[in-house]
C-alpha cells in the first residue's frame, strides 16, 4: 500500500455505479488498495465492476449513523477519504455526512450528493480538502454567500473565452470570486465547459475535456482521481489542479477512440495511458 490506501463512502439502492467509477478512476491513477463502504444492496452490483475493490456492506437501503463507527474505523486504515459518490440525499444520510465531516481527520473529497449534504461551515477550516461541484452543487454549498458575490462569481466561470481571460483586468468580477474562495481553506475544482480551479489564494482554469464528458459519470471518475492525488502525498490545490487535467485528458483519449459515444467507463481505461504519459 505504498501508493496510498482510499475510502469511498457512497452508493444507494437507487445509484450504485458511481462509486464503483470513482473507485476505478482511483485506482487507474495508482492507488493500490480501495474500500468501498456501501448499503447492502449497492455492494452487489459494486462488487462486479471489479475485482479489485473491497466492499463492506452498511445495514440499510441508505448510509445512516448507525454505519458511523464502521466507517471510522475505515477511515482510520486509509490515506483519503471521498464522500458522496450515489449517496442520495436521504435525510438519515446527511446527518451521518456531517458527523464524518468533522470527525475524519484525512484528506477528504466531497462530491455529488455530499455537497448538498454537508454543512460547509464543519469543513471551512479544512486545508487538506478538494470539493467537485458543477455550478449549482457549488451554489448549494456556498449557500450562505451574498446574492451578488454568486452573482459575480457566475459571471466570471460563465466568461466564454477563458484564453484571454486576464483575471488582474477583470478584478471587480474576481472580487465576488474572493469572497466567495476565502470562506474555506481547501480547494474547489467548479466542473464546466473549462473547469475553475481555486483556492482563497489562486485561481487557475483547465481546458482539456470535450462535450462528450457531459455523460454521467464523468464527474465521479475526477472524484476517485482526486481522492487517489490526495492519498499519495500530494496537497489539495496541487491534486484539484492535476485531477481535472488527467480526467479531461483521458476523455480526449476516449473520443479520439470512439467519438462522442464514450462512456465514464471507456474514460477510466484511459487514465492509465494518461498516467504513464506524464511519467514518460
């Protein structure tokens, strides 16, 4: 378990597949063991995605407190943790998302359904955090933030061409930007046609990716690679900055292969090829 030992704690009886994609996203960017901690009738279909992932079935239909002291003493084995992946938004589930939030002291990615689940202000303090929303995930969470720093914030993400975008020129929109970032210490990657990465402190955009990514999934494969950065050492903005350029580079593999048909799947069986490019 050298390369990083991970927790993916997600998976409903209505969404199994998504963190069986970012568990294999995971270990595509070399992690070396994943556990995957999921409602009983989620573990089955989990369990045929791969071979490689060690699945331990929670009691109920949905995670709940009652799954918190298994999911702990899991946590405790490994070097990262993401929360979220097909979790639902059920009541009992985001009770049980709060608590883990503050009582895990790992790196933590929370994506998907956890965004809208967990509280942001138990996070805020947290450097050692990536969080993947797209524009109205990121909304949710940021909920507590004024109408006209959302607003500003959404013009400045919505800018079309980010290849002349200056962001000292254009200071007054990236002031509702800092408003917003300085409200927590770990880092977003906001998910869209070219994905914001940031922290309180700097602000960088990625390009790679096409419009065939929109297929679901997507998102849950850059949640495992991130999950995957964070276990091997790296730091949140250094690992939100590298995940979204792998995710979106393997995408493009995959529809230079197979055309806009590609699935989150087909991206994940890239991931290697994009791994050992960099390594090259």
């Amino acid at each position: 378990g050298n390369n990083g030992k991970v927790l993916i704690v997600g998976g409903s009886k209505d969404y199994y597949g998504a963190p069986a994609i970012s568990a294999k996203a995971a270990i595509a960017t070399g992690v070396d063991l994943t556990y995957i901690y999921t409602p009983k009738n989620a573990a089955i279909p989990i369990k045929s995605f791969s071979e490689d992932f060690f699945v331990q079935e929670a009691k109920g239909d949905y995670l709940s407190h009652e799954d918190l002291d298994e999911i702990l003493e899991l946590a405790s084995k490994v070097d990262a943790v993401l929360l979220g992946p097909g979790s639902s938004q059920n009541e009992e589930t985001g009770k049980l998302f709060n608590v883990l939030a503050v009582k895990i002291d790992k790196p933590l990615v929370l994506d998907a359904d956890a965004l809208k689940l967990v509280d942001m202000s138990l996070v805020s303090k947290k450097e050692d955090l990536i969080i993947t929303p797209h524009l109205s995930e990121f909304k949710s969470f940021f909920k507590d933030a004024s109408k006209e720093d959302l607003d500003n914030f959404e013009r400045v993400v919505k800018l079309d061409d980010k290849d002349n975008l200056d962001f000292r020129k254009v200071n007054d929109k990236i002031d509702g930007v800092h408003a917003i970032t300085k409200a927590i210490n770990g880092s977003v990657i906001l998910k869209g046609k070219y994905d914001f990465i940031f922290n309180k402190n700097r602000l960088k955009i990625n390009r790679t990716g096409n419009p065939g990514m929109t297929v679901g999934g997507t998102g849950d494969a850059l949640a495992g690679i991130c999950l995957s950065l964070l276990s091997q050492g790296l730091n949140s903005f250094d690992a939100a900055l590298l995940a979204p350029y792998l995710n979106g580079k393997a995408g493009d593999l995959a529809y230079e292969a197979q055309g806009y048909g590609f699935g989150a799947q087909d991206l994940t069986q890239y991931l290697g090829a994009v791994m050992s490019g960099l390594i090259d």
